[in-house]
C-alpha cells in the first residue's frame, strides 16, 4: 500500500469506475480502456450516487445518429431498485438532447435481468452477433443488439 499522512490522494474517474467493475465483477475492461474512453470527447458518462456510495453508472458514446451504451452496471447492493432505469433514461435524454436518432447497446444472451429491463425500458432486438462474447473460461456467447427510438 501507499506510505504517508493524510488522506488518499483523489481517484481519476477512471480509477474509481475500474475499482468499482472489479468489485462489482462487471466488465473486464483494463483501467487504460476506462482511461481511454472518458478521454474520448465523444464519450459520455453520468455516474449515479447512494449515500456517498456510487451505486451505479453508465458510460455512452456520440456516434453521430446513434448513441451507444458502452457500459452501464448497478452495484449489487442497489439492484431491483430503479437505478438502471434511471441511467436509461439519463441516456435516452441525453441521446436526444445530442439528436441522436436512437439509442443502442448489446447484451449477453445469458443476462435475462438486463434483457428484461432493456425491453420495459422500450428497447426492441434488432439482431443477434453469434458467439460474440467469450468468458474466462473460453465458452462463447452470443451478443443480443437491441435500439430505442428516441
């Protein structure tokens, strides 16, 4: 650990969201790629507080007449308690406030509490990327694309 008085030094954004995926064992993004994406000025990212404690967050990018979810991840401590669907909204806000014509994103086959969501939310399956994503143990998955309209 650190050696030295006083308190820690403040984490970047990056930081804190990559600590946060770990200990939540969301995405396995690298911290360069957190890094990377909040220095990208096309990328969005609204971050969702409870109690001083993030409780969720969703990082989104401006692709011109789509704007693409790239991440979005609740802690566990703070599911089933509206806050996905309140960063979905923030995205489809945001997404119009950008005149983006839809908003889009892609789900493991495998995650039906997200699935669910996505589709009370009003996203709708536009297509399905075979064996797209493979997990540490090398079994592949595929990816479910789904849009809102906005």
């Amino acid at each position: 650990g650190r050696t030295g008085g006083g308190c820690m030094a403040e984490m970047s954004l990056a930081e804190t969201l990559y600590s946060f995926e770990r200990q939540e064992q969301g995405c396995q993004w690298t911290l360069e790629q957190f890094e990377q994406s909040l220095t990208n000025p096309l990328t969005s990212c609204e971050v969702y507080y409870q109690q001083g404690q993030i409780a969720g967050y969703v990082l989104s990018s401006n692709l011109g007449d789509m704007f693409e979810v790239l991440q979005i991840t609740v802690a566990s401590t703070y599911r089933r308690q509206g806050v996905a669907t309140r960063l979905l909204t923030w995205c489809k806000e945001k997404a119009k406030l950008l005149g983006c014509e839809r908003v889009v994103l892609e789900v493991r086959e495998s995650n039906h509490h997200a699935i669910a969501l996505y589709y009370k939310s009003g996203f709708q399956l536009d297509a399905i990327r075979k064996n797209y994503y493979r997990n540490k143990l090398g079994k592949v998955e595929n990816a479910l694309l789904m849009s809102l309209t906005c």
